[in-house]
C-alpha cells in the first residue's frame, strides 16, 4: 500500500495547462504617452521643409522683366538737315548737322521726349531733337536718361572782350582815306580878278609813270556853306591837261571855278561822286593879305 502510494507519488501526474502568460498589451496612456512623443518627433522634423523656403521663388518675380519688350525706335531725317549736341539743347557742343534722310537708332530720350540720344552724327552718339526726326515704333522702346551735365557757360564770361568792342570806335580815325596829298596846296601866281581857280591832279602810280584817273570831285566849302560842283575829274588815256611852261606846267585832270570869291575861308577835299571822303581835308584862306591868292594847285596820289 505504502508502495502503491510511494508509486503514485513518484509519477508525475499529468501537468495541469500551464496559467497563460500575461500578453502585455501597452496602457493607453502608454500608447498615448508615444503618439505624442512620435507627434512631437514629427513636428520637430518639419523644420527641415523649412530649408527649401518658398520665398526663393520671389526673388524669381523680382527678376521678371516688368515691362514689355518693345522694338528698338528708329528715326529718320526729315528733309532739313538737323544739328546733333553732346546733349539735349545748344547749351552743350555741337557735333554738326545730320544730312537728309538719314536712318538713326534711338539709343535714350529725355523724360518728357523732346530730346533723343541717337546713333550715329560723325561716328558718335548725339542728340537730336525729337521734333526733327521721323520716329519708327515706340518712343518707349528706348530707355529714359538723364541727361549730362550741361557745360558752364564756357567763354561766355571771357566776352570781356566787350571792352575791346568799345575800344573798337577808336580804330575809325586810323583808316586812312586811299588818296594822299602829293603836292600843294600851293599858290602859283596872284591874281586880282576875284574869280577863285582851283587845279587839281587826281593820279595814281610812281613819278615818270603817273596815269589820271577819272570819276572824282571836288568837294568845297566857303565860308562852311557848301559851293561844290558836280564836274568830275578825267582820266582818257592817262593824260592831263597843262598850263604850259610860262605858268609853270602844272599838270590837272579836274578844275574849279568860283566867281567873286571874296574874302573868306575855304575847306576842300576829294571825294566820290556820292560825297564820301578819299583824302585828307585842306583849309586855306583868301583873307587880308592871301586876299590874291585866287589860284590854288593840289595833287592827290592813289596811296592805299
């Protein structure tokens, strides 16, 4: 019996199932607890988006050309030749004319579009107004440009030569008429018939080759009243008319006459049949004692 119950006690019963393993299922604040941990991972990650920032695209749209492309301007020349300048107006140097029909690029204009830069006037960049050209496409096809600084008025202020244009009058008394006095006045012979003879030799070339030159009067004042007379002097092949050799041979091509010349004072030169003066001004008197000086002899010589 002992045995029997020996015997049953060493054989192994039959194992009962074991109790199951706990499963670990996780606690919801577990799960929770990681959903957020996971969420936060994932926030903290998108930063990196940040790195390719959007806004890049926006310097792009700066770069973007705003206005439309336009075809570059051309210009003609009308019918009238234009003048170019270094810049919009005649304040600034010239650079001469544009000729007619000319073909010009536009390479500016001033803001308002009066002015345009054009190529070419001499083989360099000038400006035209805009008035004188013809102008193909748009004006705003060219860029607006400032215009360079207009040079100060350069010799404008040196016309301090305006001094010298009033001293200018004073040169008037140095040009000289173009007859000289070549002989005379001289009184050859007293006479006492009161009638007044003046002999004049109106001449132009050397002594030995002297030739009368026709066209000349004498102008004559008495008195200050003018007396003249409208005879002119004579010049037919150089010839003059003589006095002959018991009156000394004076030599004239011109001679006046005044009856009952009196006493008085006389003022005489050659002139142009027009009045205008060509010698210098002779003064002599028939007064007092020069009261028989009635004959008067004067030479005038082409000198300039």
């Amino acid at each position: 019996m002992l045995l029997l119950a020996l015997a049953a006690g060493c054989a192994s019963p039959t194992p009962a199932d074991p109790a199951p393993r706990p499963t670990f299922t996780q606690a919801p604040y577990m799960s929770a607890m990681f959903a957020t941990r996971s969420a936060e991972a994932t926030e903290t990650a998108a930063p990196t988006p940040t790195s390719t920032p959007t806004a890049t695209a926006t310097p792009t749209s700066t770069a973007t050309p705003t206005p439309t492309d336009l075809p570059t301007p051309f210009a003609v020349v009308g019918a009238t030749p234009v003048d170019g300048w270094r810049g919009p107006g005649p304040a600034y140097d010239s650079l001469g004319p544009a000729p007619t029909a000319q073909e010009l690029v536009v390479l500016g204009r001033t803001a308002d579009n009066t002015w345009l830069r054009v190529c070419c006037i001499r083989n360099q960049p000038a400006w035209v107004q805009a008035t004188a050209l013809t102008v193909t496409n748009s004006l705003l096809g060219a860029p607006a440009i400032t215009p360079p600084v207009a040079p100060t008025p350069t010799a404008t202020a040196t016309l301090s030569p305006t001094a010298t244009s009033t001293v200018t009058p004073s040169p008037a008394p140095t040009a000289l008429p173009p007859f000289d006095i070549a002989q005379g006045p001289e009184f050859p012979w007293q006479v006492y018939n009161n009638l007044l003879t003046i002999m004049v030799k109106v001449y132009q070339g050397p002594p030995g080759n002297e030739c009368s030159m026709s066209g000349y009067a004498l102008k004559v004042s008495r008195d200050g009243t003018d007396v003249s007379k409208p005879t002119l002097s004579h010049g037919q092949l150089c010839a003059f008319d003589n006095t002959g050799p018991n009156l000394g041979n004076y030599l004239y091509n011109l001679k006046y006459e005044y009856p009952n010349a009196g006493q008085a004072d006389w003022t005489i030169y050659l002139a142009r049949p027009d009045g205008t003066r060509v010698s210098p001004i002779t003064k002599f008197t028939t007064t007092g004692a020069s009261a028989i000086n009635l004959t008067v002899f004067i030479g005038y010589v082409l000198a300039r």
